[in-house]
C-alpha cells in the first residue's frame, strides 16, 4: 500500500482493505491541504468496504476545510460495493478528469 501527491493529484496504490485502511486514511488527511485535488485511484489492486469510509473521511475533512475533492479512475469493484450500499450520488467522481 502507498499513497503519495504529485502535484494536484494524489495517488492511491495497492491494497486498501480493513487491515490497512486506518493508516491510509491518516495519510490522506495529512495530503489534504488545498482545494480541488483529485484522489486517483487507478492503480488500487484490492479493496473491501472500508475504502468506502476512507472516501468519505477524506470528503469529510476537506468540507471542513472549505475545499473540493473528487475521486477519479475507481475500480469496478469498489463502484459495484458504492452501488450496493447506495451512496454513489454521495462521493464526487469525475470521468472527465483524464490521467
């Protein structure tokens, strides 16, 4: 697992599942500190249903801070688990944002 900012972009690699998910989640928040960033989760090679708190802790802490976030490149998995659970309308993912 690796998180790491390039720019305006943070990236999310590896596995992101309920053994890791606390510490990634800590790392991100520490990352959070302009508006208009984009998590970009491409390169995310395994997850469960605790990346989906992780998205929303860090929608929350940017809120709190007056700023923007928004998620591109999600895994098919993790979009099938935001379905499940109804909460796709509620994290802001970007399409049109490309690499």
């Amino acid at each position: 697992m690796a998180i790491q900012r390039e720019g305006r972009r943070i990236y999310v690699r590896g596995a992101v599942t309920f053994d890791n998910v606390v510490e990634i989640t800590r790392q991100g928040m520490a990352l959070l500190d302009e508006d208009g960033l984009v998590v970009d989760m491409a390169e995310v090679i395994e997850l469960d249903s605790s990346a989906i708190s992780m998205l929303f802790e860090w929608l929350r802490v940017a809120h709190a801070r007056n700023q923007q976030l928004y998620y591109v490149n999600l895994p098919e998995n993790l979009s099938s688990l935001m379905q499940l659970y109804g909460v796709t309308d509620f994290i802001p993912f970007d399409t049109n944002i490309t690499k």
